[in-house]
C-alpha cells in the first residue's frame, strides 16, 4: 500500500485565474490536486466533526468491544 502525505495551501487566485505553489516534490513527481474555495462551510463541517467525537467515548460502547 502506498502511503501519502496531505498538504494544505492557502493560497489566493491571480488576476490571470491561476495559483502558484512551491512543493516538496522533485520535479517529474506526478500529483493530484484538489482545489476548494475557502469559505466559511468548511468550518462549519470541521466544527460539527469535532463536536460529534464525543460520541464515541462513552462506558457502553467500550464495554461492548472489550
């Protein structure tokens, strides 16, 4: 299985419609790029994912995987 590393950029659109970004990849690498307008969705979702963990600890559900 092929391990791979998330790198988070923000970054701001030129007149021209285009980003530049400085890599650590050796040049060739091939890559794939998902480009996301910033917003405030985003950190209404981190938000609400982070509320939602403490779901998971509780005694019972512990219980019930021991």
């Amino acid at each position: 299985m092929l391990t791979q590393t998330a790198l988070k950029y923000d970054v701001e659109v030129t007149e021209n419609g285009q980003v530049e970004l400085t890599v650590p990849f050796p040049a060739g690498a091939h890559v794939t790029v998902f480009v996301v307008e910033a917003g405030e969705s985003f950190s209404d979702l981190l938000g609400a994912a982070e509320s939602s963990l403490a779901f998971w600890d509780n005694s019972y559900d512990d219980e019930d995987w021991k």
